[in-house]
C-alpha cells in the first residue's frame, strides 16, 4: 500500500465554527442520499408503538413509507457513511471538510491519521453519550477547554490528531506543512553547471551583466552606464513572503593592491614558557566562613563528623542548615539534603572558653535531638543550649553529625 499523501495545511488550527459547519454539511448529505427514508420511516414508527396502533376516529392512517424505499436509503447511507470515513482516514478530508477548507492530520508528522484513528476518534465521541445522553457534546466543545490554543479537543487527544485550516490556493506541501508556490518553484529548480542551449553556460547569479561579458572583451567591463542596476524581485502574490536565497547585489571594484597589508604581532611569550591567559588569572580570595580541618594534634576547636563523610572543626559560632546565611564571626556548615528535610538555618554550635561544646535549635522544622553516649536523649528546645559530650550524636531531620572531639580547656568563642 502506497503511503497516504500530505494534505496541504496551514499550521493555523481550525476553529470551532468551521468544525461545526463541516460536519454539518456530511449530515446533510447523508439525510439527502437516503437517509432522511431511513429517519421518517424511524419517526413514524415510534409514533405508531407510541400510539399503540390505533388511529383516532375520522382521522387518515399516515401513509406507510415504502420497504424498498427504506432498503435503497439504507444501503445508500452506508455506503455515503463508508466512503465519507475512508476519505476522512486516507486523506483527511471528507466533502464538508474540503467545502470548508478543513483538514484533520497527525499532531507531529502532519499526515492523515488513517481510518482506524478516524474510527476511534468516533467512538470517543459517541461514548460521551453514555453520559446522560449529552456528553457527546461535551467532548464535541472540548476544544474550547485546550489551554494550548491549538483547539485539540479530547476525541484528538486520544488518537493524536489535530484539525487544521487547509493551505491557501497555490501552496505546494513539503513535509505535510504548506510552502508558497514561488518559494516552491525556486527550490525545486535545479541548478545545472553544464552548458545548455547550444553550448552556453550558465552565467552567475547576482553579477552585473557588464562584469559577466567582461571575457568575452578581453577581460575590459563595459562604461558604467551600461551596467544595469539590482533589480528587486517582486513578491508572490498571498502566503508567506521569503527572503530569496541568493540576493542580488552589486559592490564597487576595489584595487586591492592599494590597501596596505596588516601584518599582525606574534603573542607575547614569558621567559618561563607560560600562556599570557595563564599570567592574567589571579587566586581567588580566601573564605572566611570555611574553616580547613587541622593535621591531627593541632585541633583548637569542636571536631566533629558529618553523615556524609567530612570532618569539621568548629573555632566559634557554627551555623548548620541547607543554606545558613553567613555573616562576621560566623562559621557555615552546608549540607546537602535533597528530601529537605533540614530546615536552611537548622541549629547552631558553639564552644566556651571552659572546653565545652553546645548546640542550639535555631526553630527548625523538624527539630533536633540529642543521643548521649549513655544512650541518654535529649529534645532540643528552640533557643536552649544543650551541652554535647565526646561520642554524642545529634540527629537534625535525615542528617546527622557526630562529636567526634572536644575543644581543650584554653578554646575562646
């Protein structure tokens, strides 16, 4: 099976009063082709069972409609209905939708969506009314609730499908997308390098005649007056305007043996072999709110570990969070924490100038606890100190840090 032609569209969607007349055009042209037969034939019967046979006195019985007349209506409908949906899936179009310029193809490549989606597409509409017998409108004016702005109601959604204006007369389609007509033409003319018309080549694009006859003269360009101004083309008439692919345009002949050469300087080289760029970088300036850990034995401060593997040493005020704010006399001890769990400014630790080591709530979210190496806990209270020991640990959300040493007696805050 050979694959189903490219509609010409325009990338504008169809809006919902187009839609609406298109199918109304396909329903009457099925009530036309017989089934209006089919529909009296339906409303006389019901009236009949409604009734219960009988006919009111001095009243005429409706004429029956005829049985062949129902038959032929039928098959005629069926027929209007399979043809409309094969033309609807081969070429996304059915009569109303030519009538009215629309087009119902794929979301991304453009192309009919085939007969199956069509008649999924149906059903979708048709399962709405099993809503209290008004859901198919509902999904019918679903296009108004797409916040897009492509007008994809949900029976498009399900089968990915978009309805679209069909491309303006004189449109050619490259890649399901409508092209103008002139931009077509150029593209698609092939550009030949080999002598036609009686063994002519083929004379550069762009180039004033005078310049191209120019070898023909012994190489001598013809008096300025003969050569011919750029001329503009003229634009195609609707579509989309395109800038052409190769502009004409003119430049005067300049004698580049007046224009003195440039000669430029080789890059400066050091006497030990470095890259300027190299020379020009500078160290950055140190940072006061991170503190080194110290060699063993030099440790003037709280040691403590973090549950990801470093080793702190606390000198003064500590502030412990995601992302404390840093200020003078401050340490800052980040953590990374992607369940958020630690508040940003979560607790604080600090020293005295007895040796001991303290730590503070600051009013996190999930609060702080204490484990003594006893195996004693403590709850922090916001804004209390609670005195640590070597081996305590304190838990702060998901994290936690251990007291690993403590400060010796001669630490100052």
């Amino acid at each position: 099976m050979s694959p189903r032609p490219a509609p010409a569209v325009d990338d504008r969607p169809a809006g919902l009063g187009r839609r609406f007349l298109a199918v109304l055009v396909d329903q009457v042209l099925v009530l036309v082709l017989g089934g209006g037969a089919v529909l009296v034939a339906v409303v006389r019967a019901a009236a009949t069972l409604q009734d219960g046979g009988a006919v009111p006195d001095g009243q005429a019985a409706p004429p029956a409609v005829a049985p062949a007349l129902v038959v032929t209506g039928a098959v005629l409908a069926l027929v209007v209905t399979v043809v409309q949906w094969l033309l609807h899936g081969r070429h996304g179009w059915t009569l109303g939708r030519r009538l009215l310029g629309v087009r119902t193809v794929d979301a991304h490549s453009r192309r009919p969506i085939g007969a199956g989606r069509v008649l999924v597409r149906g059903l979708v509409v048709a399962a709405g009314s099993l809503v209290l017998g008004i859901g198919q409108f509902v999904v019918l004016l679903s296009p108004l609730l797409d916040r897009t702005g492509r007008g994809r109601g949900w029976h498009d959604r399900a089968v990915g499908a978009e309805v679209l204006r069909a491309a303006p007369g004189g449109a050619h389609v490259a890649g399901g997308r409508s092209v103008p007509a002139p931009a077509a033409a150029r593209s698609a003319r092939p550009v030949s390098a080999t002598p036609d018309r009686g063994g002519e080549v083929p004379r550069p694009h762009g180039v004033p005649a005078a310049f191209r006859d120019a070898g023909a003269r012994g190489g001598v360009p013809a008096a300025p007056d003969a050569v011919a101004g750029p001329t503009t083309p003229a634009p195609p008439s609707g579509g989309l305007v395109l800038a052409p692919l190769h502009p004409t345009r003119s430049a005067p002949d300049l004698d580049t043996r007046a224009i003195p050469a440039v000669r430029s300087a080789p890059a400066p080289t050091l006497a030990f072999g470095l890259a300027p760029e190299l020379e020009l970088t500078r160290p950055a300036p140190p940072r006061t709110d991170v503190v080194p850990e110290p060699r063993p034995g030099t440790s003037t401060g709280l040691r403590i570990a973090l549950d990801d593997g470093r080793r702190v040493t606390v000198e003064r005020l500590a502030l412990v969070g995601r992302n404390p704010s840093p200020g003078p006399g401050l340490q800052v001890v980040r953590v990374v924490d992607p369940s958020r769990s630690v508040s940003k400014t979560h607790l604080q630790l600090a020293v005295d100038a007895s040796g001991g080591a303290w730590v503070v709530d600051r009013g996190s979210t999930n609060g702080t606890l204490v484990t003594l190496p006893d195996g004693g806990q403590v709850v922090c209270p916001v804004d209390h100190p609670v005195r640590l020991r070597q081996g305590a640990v304190v838990v702060f959300g998901d994290m936690s840090l251990r007291v690993v040493a403590m400060p010796p007696a001669a630490a100052r805050v």
